[in-house]
C-alpha cells in the first residue's frame, strides 16, 4: 500500500467527491462561528432558503468586537453592539449552539472549540478566521475560510478545495529554560519567511513536539498561517487523549475506545513522503522577538536588527522606529499584551503570573492580560493566578480578541510601542499608528517588569521552573 | 454570480509586495455586516500618503491591478475581497497569491493571475511610465498589450463558474444527496462526537 502522512490520510478521508479537473467536495466536520464573518453567510441561507446543514456540526461564540472591560455588557459602539445582536438572532434563527457571555463558555474560537472537546484528531475543522490551524495540534486539518465559503459550509456541509501539497516541519532537540513554542514558530517563520509555506499543509514532528503540552502545540500550529501555510498539524498521541478525555463533546464508553484506535491509525506511516522537508534544531533557540511589520521580521533576543535593503525593510523600520545594527533588546516600551489564540490559554496565564508574582511591572507600563475564554479565567481564578497579576500592577481583563486585532476598544495607542503574546504585528494591527513586538507570555512578563525588551530565561532554573 | 468573460482597461501598478489584509482593509471597518460599503475604506492607510498610486485620479475605476508577490496575505476576512470589488478592480496580476485571499477572490469572481516576477517587473515599468491598457481573455487565457500577448492558467472548474456565471454553492447544493450518504457513513466509522 502506497506509504501515507497524516495530511494524505485525513484529507482522503473526507474526500465525497473528486472529479478530474475539478476541486475535491470535501466534507466538513466541525465549523467556528463568530460575529464578524458569519453575517453574510447566514444572509445567503436565507437568501437562497436553504436550512443549515447540520446544525450540531456548528458551534457559536463572541470573541473579536466585544469589549473586555468588566462590564462588557456594554457595548458602546453600535455597529459592534449591531454584529453582536445579529450573531445571537442568526444563531437562534438557524438553531445554533451559541456560547454567548456568561455561558460560562464564552471565548476566543480557537480556545473554545478545544476546551469544549468539539476540536478531535482526524476531523476537518473551519472557521471565518486565518488562524483556525491551532486545531491542528489534535491532529486535525483546521484552516480559515472566508465568508463565502462559511455560507457554503452551513448549506452543504463541504466546500470545495484542491489538496494543498505537504510540508514537514521536524523540531529537533530540547528548548533550553524559558524557551518556548512561541519561540520555536517565531523562528520557522523567521527562517522560511511569511510565504515561504504557501500551498503546503505542515505536519510538524520530532523530538520538541512530543514533549509538548497541548496548550504549547496549539500556540505553534496557530502561527501556521504566518508563514502562508494553509494549516499545521501534530498526529495526535497520549497528549492528546489525556487533553481530550472527559471533555463535553470528547466520546465515552466504547465509542472512546473505537475513537483511541481510529486516531491511532492516523498517524504518518514511517517512510511517507511530503513535498518539502525542514529540520530545525530548537537546542540553542533563545526567545525571539519581532523587529518590524510582519512576522518574519524577527530575531533572537540576544540579536541586532539585520541589515536589509529592501523596501519592505526600510518601510517597515521607518515605521517602528529602529534602526539597522540596533539590539533589540532594551528597546523601551509603553503597553504589553498577554492573550489572543495563540497565548491566551491557562499555560500562558500561569507563566505570566509566576514570573509577575511578588513582583510590579514598570510604572510607564500598562499591561493588559486576557484570558481566551471565560473556562481559563475561571481556572486562573481558582489558582489565584487573576490576583498576583493584579497586584503586580497589570490588569487581568475579561475574555475576547482584546488587542489581538484593534477592532474593539482595546487599542495600543498610536506611536507607542507594546510587547505582545499575539501572532501578528502588521502596520496598525493593534490599533491605527500601534507598533507591536511578537513574543512568548513570558518575555512578555518580563520585560512589562523591566519597562523595556528583556529575555526571561533570568527567571527559569534548569528544570524549567520559575523559581 | 455575473459571467465574466474579458476585462479590459487601464492597469495600476501597486509596486509592493507582502501587501496584507490588514493594509487592504484594517479591522475597524469589519463591524458592518452587511457585505458593501467597504471600497471607500480600502487601503485606507495607504492612502494618508499623496503619492499612493490609488490617489491619481486616472486610476479610479481602473479595472486591473498589478502588484508584488504573496499578495492578500494575513487574515481570512473577504471583507478584503469585496473592498477591492468595490474599487472597480476586477483583475490582479502578481507573481504569488496567499493562499486563502486567492480563495475568497473566486467565490467574487475576482480574477487572479499569476506572472513569473520578471514578467510583473516589466509591467510595471509599463505602467508606471506611461498608462498601460490591458485586455484580459478569460475563455483563452490571454492578456493582450500593445503588440504582446501573454499567457496565463487558470483551474479549468473556475473557468468554467466564470464564464458561465455559475457560483460554487449551485454545485455544491446539486450534489448534496452525495453529501448526505457520505455523512451518514462518516458518523458510524470516523466521527465521535458526543452530541448528547
Ligand atoms: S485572538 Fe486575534 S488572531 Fe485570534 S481569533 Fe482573535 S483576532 Fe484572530
């Protein structure tokens, strides 16, 4: 039998129908829905009156518009506070589970879907979102979809796709102390560039992946789409199962069992072939942070700004106000930011409270830490964590996109400068004239204490803890 | 959806490459739901800039743009789509798309072609030095200028929907009996979600 990757084995599975010279009707498992993409598709049901295919398949909730002051509630702008009352009548005209505020599962999709258990190895998952890939760390393919194709998704049930190609991504080695997955993704994207996996789904594999969390896998395979990739993707393992298990959607009984060996087979036969094959060793990593106005622009933190002569150099250190040969290091910052898809889950609320313990951020530092769904607030509250990040002078907010996107009310003000846990740091991304530094929650952390860009690996013993 | 079969008119040379969602439509404007009203926020932060090509009055309406490789990249928002619609474009030629704006521009019949970087150079220089009228040929994949006729590929199924006016979703409906026996198999052997 012909050897097969997991992306070969789990798209062929979904395979209704592939006609020569025509896109694959690929089936659909599992559709994220949220208010700023969904309007319009749930328009073109009723336009064409066709009914949602399934509506269990589709699972609802407020992320990107909402405010995340505590009375958010409140919406004060009236087209958001409109998308979001759209959201709630398309959801009960349609007869879809919507996880409103207060539901005790509110959030940020990505973080969501998984803590829910709806996001399972196998599946194909998508959402009017680029970074839906972070369901790939359960072994799943997850990939952002417009508008249009969420409509054709809530009608049939598929849409219609070529097979990209595949790609490997292998970490090799152990990240040192205070390195982390945020760090590993900010390096393949430094080293292939924002295009560099156009067209490939990544399987990513080796020896950094095993060892880690799934909180970690799902922060690397989210910034899959920085380097163009379609999606990311981890086979899933113990993990995985461990993750999963008693989770609301997660099978029980026997249909766990049948689920474990149906996963199980899923994983890339030893000697398959990808189209493209890099190997990074993550022994010598050090925490990256971004330089300039897309991801790529990123070096280590122990690094000086690379002299580059193109445009989009020049452009984008114009912009951010640095120059060639500068350290990145010690550069002075007003704002720092912990949350968004790809940090804003319990791990990355737990380191940035170890290192903020017993500690306070600079003075010219406003801090904002926000957790991706009201179960991780929950949590962080039980562990004490939303107390010692108060105290320390940073302010633990409620749950959504927050500054991950500047379409809400928390926006980095234009000219300052912010370290942030997010996954882009285009012109403006954070807000009109924002400039934004990519980092872990923990360099983050860090240099919101130390009022300027700092490494955290100072906090971290051998083993790993933050002593 | 309109059939589209040729597209003619004045080329804008946007010469700049990795141009991002964010650029062509920043999240601020995305709070409407309704699907018009977004050209007149299209690159908007470019625009601040007199000299951005957008600004020359002759290229309102302008029905082509060329620009630089992996254009349309970042967020999935076809929001970004429609803005460009909106402006009048109807054709893009760049030496790369990103991989999910190129989706989200065939479900608007957006045209995407794709030119080795030498080929888009040279357009470029053409345009920028004095005005460039293309005639894009949809059913024989040709763009002709002056006395040039270049080539290009297109995927035969989008082709087909472009010429003929027909939307995916028509296909998709026509085939949902398919769709529903192979759901049906999916959730005895492959799916488990516990539904409750
Ligand atoms: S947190 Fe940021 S990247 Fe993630 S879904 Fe929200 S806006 Fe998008």
């Amino acid at each position: 039998m012909k050897k097969e990757n997991i992306i070969d084995k789990v798209w062929n599975a979904h395979i209704v129908q592939q006609k020569q010279g025509h896109p694959a009707i690929l089936a659909i498992d599992f559709c994220l829905v949220h208010e700023v993409t969904s309007a319009q598709a749930f328009d073109t049901l009723r336009e064409r009156k066709l009914p949602v295919f399934d509506t269990k398949s589709l699972l609802a909730t407020v992320d990107h518009s909402i405010p995340t002051r505590k009375n958010r509630h409140e919406i004060f702008d009236e087209m958001a506070k409109a998308q979001v009352q759209k959201l709630r009548d398309n959801t009960k005209e349609f007869n879809v589970p919507f996880y409103d505020m207060d539901s005790s599962h509110q959030g940020i999709v990505h973080v969501v879907g998984p803590e829910l258990g709806m996001t399972q190895p196998g599946m194909t998952i998508v959402c009017g979102d680029s970074h839906t890939a972070t369901h790939g760390a359960f072994g799943a393919i997850a990939f952002g979809i417009g508008t249009s194709t969420v409509g054709h998704v809530f009608a049939s049930g598929c849409l219609l796709m070529n097979k990209p190609k595949t790609m490997q991504v292998e970490f090799t080695g152990e990240f040192q102390p205070g390195v982390t997955a945020k760090d590993a993704v900010m390096k393949l994207i430094a080293n292939i560039g924002i295009g560099g996996a156009n067209g490939h789904i990544i399987e990513y594999t080796g020896s950094a992946i095993e060892s880690m969390s799934m909180e970690a896998r799902m922060t690397l395979c989210n910034m899959s789409i920085e380097c163009g990739a379609v999606a990311g993707l981890i086979a899933p393992d113990k993990a995985t199962y461990d993750y999963l298990k008693g989770k609301k959607y997660a099978p029980t009984g026997d249909s766990w069992n049948k689920a474990i060996a149906y996963w199980e087979s899923l994983k890339s036969d030893s000697d398959c072939c990808y189209d493209k094959t890099i190997i990074i060793d993550v022994s010598d990593l050090n925490p990256m942070v971004s330089w300039g106005t897309n991801p790529q622009q990123a070096i280590e933190i122990n690094q000086t700004i690379p002299k580059n002569t193109d445009d989009m150099s020049k452009n984008a250190l114009d912009y951010v106000k640095l120059s060639i040969n500068q350290p990145i290091k010690d550069t002075k910052l007003d704002w720092a930011f912990v949350g968004s898809c790809t940090n804003g889950r319990i791990e990355d609320m737990r380191v940035t409270a170890a290192i903020l313990k017993d500690k306070k951020i600079a003075e010219h530092i406003t801090f904002y830490v926000v957790p991706g769904s009201e179960q991780v607030m929950a949590q962080a509250d039980d562990e004490g964590l939303i107390d010692i990040i108060n105290s320390s002078g940073a302010e633990f907010r409620m749950p959504g996109c927050s500054m991950c996107l500047g379409m809400n009310d928390d926006k980095v003000p234009a000219g300052s400068r912010c370290i942030s846990s997010t996954n882009r740091n285009f012109v403006g991304r954070q807000g009109t004239g924002s400039i934004t530094h990519l980092a872990s929650p923990a360099t983050v952390a860090a240099s919101a204490i130390a009022g300027k860009i700092v490494s955290p690996i100072a906090y971290f013993n051998q083993a790993g803890e933050i002593a | 959806m309109k059939a589209i079969k040729k597209i003619q008119g004045i080329a804008i040379p946007m010469n700049m490459t990795d141009i991002d969602t964010d650029i062509i439509i920043p999240a601020q404007y995305l709070t409407s739901t309704s699907q018009t009203g977004y050209g007149q926020h299209a690159f908007s932060r470019l625009k601040s800039d007199p000299d951005f090509v957008l600004n020359q009055s002759k290229y309102s309406q302008a029905p082509i743009l060329i620009t630089g490789a992996n254009f349309g990249c970042g967020s999935s928002r076809e929001h970004a789509v429609w803005a460009i619609k909106e402006l009048g474009i109807n054709a893009i030629i760049a030496p790369s798309f990103a991989d999910i704006f190129a989706n989200n521009a065939k479900k608007n019949g957006l045209v995407l072609i794709q030119q080795p970087q030498d080929v888009v150079d040279k357009l470029f220089n053409d345009a920028e030095s004095s005005e460039l009228i293309l005639k894009i040929d949809i059913e024989n994949q040709t763009i002709q200028y002056y006395e040039n006729t270049l080539e290009f590929t297109l995927s035969e199924f989008f082709k087909h929907c472009l010429i003929n006016g027909l939307d995916e979703l028509d296909y998709l409906m026509s085939n949902i009996d398919n769709i529903k026996d192979f759901k049906q198999k999916q959730v005895s052997n492959s799916l488990f979600i516990n539904r409750q």
